[in-house]
C-alpha cells in the first residue's frame, strides 16, 4: 500500500504525540467502511471524547467546528471524508485542535501542514483497511475489523463466491481465511435500519468483543432482508418496461433502493434499470423521488440518463459512476422525469 499524500511515519509521530490530557474527536462517514474506521481508531486509542458520522454536503464540516470547540477538543481524527472540499473548515478546526486525516477518495486538495496531518492512498484501498495497517503496527486489531470493512466498501468486486479473495488482494496476514460475506451483507442491512442514528451501531459494535457477536445484529438485519427479498420479486410484476430502459417505483419502509437496484442488476444484465423510492411527506409539495440507476449495458450511461431525466426539474440532482448513480428530485415531477429519459429512446 502506498501513500499517495503524507506518509506512515507522520502517522505514527501523530499517535505517539497524543497523552492522557488529549480531548480527542473522531469524524467518520456513515456507510461501513467509516464505521470500522472508526471502530479500529477508538478501540486502539481507548480514550476517545466526542464520535460522529457525517453524510457527504457542501460544508459538512461546517457544524462541527462549534461543537468540537465547545467540547474543548484538541485532537481531531477524520477518516473516510473527502474533506479536501471543506478547507475553510479544516482551518478553523486548526485553530484550536490537531488533525489527522486518513482518506482513499480522490484528492481534492493535500491539506498537510503544521497543525495537520492527511494520509491518502490509491482509491482502491478502503479507509478502514488504511487504518486496520496503520494502527496494527501500534496495537492488535482483530483481523476481521479490517475484513468486514474492506468487504463493505467493495460490494461492487466481491460478491459470496469470490469474498475470500479480499485476502490475497489486501494482503490480509494471519487473518483466518472465512467467508465474511454473510456478515458484511448483515451490516449493510443492519446500515440501512438504524440509517438515521449510525451512532447507535458504532456502540452496538464497539461493545463486541468477538467477531460472532456480529450476529446479534440479525434482528435488524433480517427486518430489512425481509423486504428486499420481497420487492425483489414484486419487481417482477410492477416493473415498467420500454426496450432496455426499465423502471420500477416503490414505496419501502426503509431506503433499500441502491441494495434492490443493484441485486436486479444482476439478474437484467443487458437493461437499464432505474429503481424509484418515493419518500412521501405530509405536505406533497415536499415528497421527493430517490432514484438508484444500475445498468451493466455499455452503451448506457447511468448519470447521462439521469440528467437527462432531471433537466427542467427544480431542485434536483444527478451524478454518480457509469454503471451506477443515483438522482433525487420532487416527487411531483415523476412524470416528467420518466418522459425525459423515454425521449432518449425516441431520439436514437
């Protein structure tokens, strides 16, 4: 694993600079591999003060500065946050506190300086993986931190017949050679349950002393299992098809449209799939569409489609990889929405 920005003996000068008087902070971001980031940097540090979870926005460092500032931290570690985006916030965190930044997404700005630290790999490499390398070398961590991380941010290479590989692609030594893949889709699961209070699986999880206590979160798990199973096959019956462009509007109780796009893309390999989540409110001028757009057709490309989709629509976004994207727009202009991308068909 190579550095791309700062390197592992700035890390370890960081660490080992930290005392028992330190306030510190973790910042991390709200999908698996954030949390097992975090996981592995609080088990190793002991004494941790303040944890959250941050969704990617503009500015999303914005709120923390007062909250960290009233909290008297003065160390702050952020793993798994492109935060190079967010340098006005950087530099007033700095004023008041250290920071570490250990991140794999494309560089946006190299924020190494005096007061702050940044660790960033090739792409490839989870955070949570970065972080189960770095602070082994200071304390034992259970290798299946490391493993169940990883796997959850590469749902898109490893599936269940192919999970083990992850040990020869990321040089996992020592770690006993299983199929994490249960686990990890019962963590994806269990994500997507409690997707409004991350939180509350950070100390679900820190509480685990064995990596089989993973198995106490089935019973969340199995509630959203249970309805991606069944939307799975009521697509079967619902979906709208118009040549390779197919669409499928639901209404689930939780926001299982990325995992239920992606389980269909496998199965309609040659389509376009635009899987519609309607979030209704009380007020309906509030209701909005989430849109997940799988297509493992090259001659599609998903946030092309989308944003073909949203044009003219007020208040909407588009944006994502080829073979996977998501959009988000009221949910008034559904039809709208469909007429735009069908015209793509007509025109072609």
């Amino acid at each position: 694993m190579e550095f791309l920005v700062g390197n592992q003996k700035k890390f370890i000068e960081f660490i080992s600079e930290l005392d028992a008087d330190d306030k510190i902070a973790i910042l991390s971001h709200t999908d698996g591999d954030g949390i097992f980031s975090a996981l592995i940097m609080s088990r190793v540090l002991g004494k941790v003060d303040f944890v959250d979870f941050i969704q990617y926005k503009h500015n999303m460092l914005e709120e923390y500065v007062e909250k960290l500032k009233k909290r008297k931290i003065n160390k702050v570690l952020i793993s798994d946050l492109a935060v190079g985006g967010d340098f006005e916030n950087i530099k007033k965190i700095e004023k008041f506190a250290d920071i570490l930044v250990i991140d794999h997404h494309e560089l946006i700005m190299d924020l190494n300086s005096e007061r702050t630290t940044m660790l960033k790999t090739n792409t490839k490499y989870p955070a949570s993986y970065i972080c189960y390398k770095l602070f082994s070398k200071i304390q034992h961590v259970p290798c299946w931190m490391g493993v169940i991380g990883t796997l959850s941010d590469s749902t898109h290479k490893y599936r269940k017949e192919n999970a083990e590989e992850i040990f020869d692609d990321f040089d996992f030594r020592g770690c006993e050679r299983k199929n994490y893949f249960k686990e990890t889709v019962i963590l994806g699961n269990t994500l997507v349950y409690f997707k409004d209070n991350v939180l509350r699986i950070f100390n679900l999880l820190k509480d685990m002393k064995e990596f089989n206590n993973l198995k106490n979160l089935e019973k969340f798990s199995d509630k959203v299992e249970k309805q991606i199973n069944y939307f799975v096959n009521d697509f079967e019956s619902n979906k709208e098809v118009h040549e390779d462009i197919i669409f499928y509007q639901f209404k689930p109780d939780y926001s299982i449209n990325s995992i239920v796009s992606t389980i269909l893309s496998l199965k309609h390999k040659d389509s376009t799939l635009i899987i519609i989540k309607e979030n209704k409110n009380q007020d309906d001028k509030t209701s909005l569409a989430s849109v997940s757009c799988r297509s493992q057709n090259a001659n599609r490309n998903c946030p092309e489609v989308l944003k073909a989709g949203i044009k003219g629509i007020p208040n909407s976004t588009a944006g994502g990889h080829a073979k996977a994207a998501g959009a988000n727009f009221p949910l008034k202009y559904i039809d709208t929405f469909k007429t735009n991308i069908l015209n793509i068909l007509k025109s072609e």
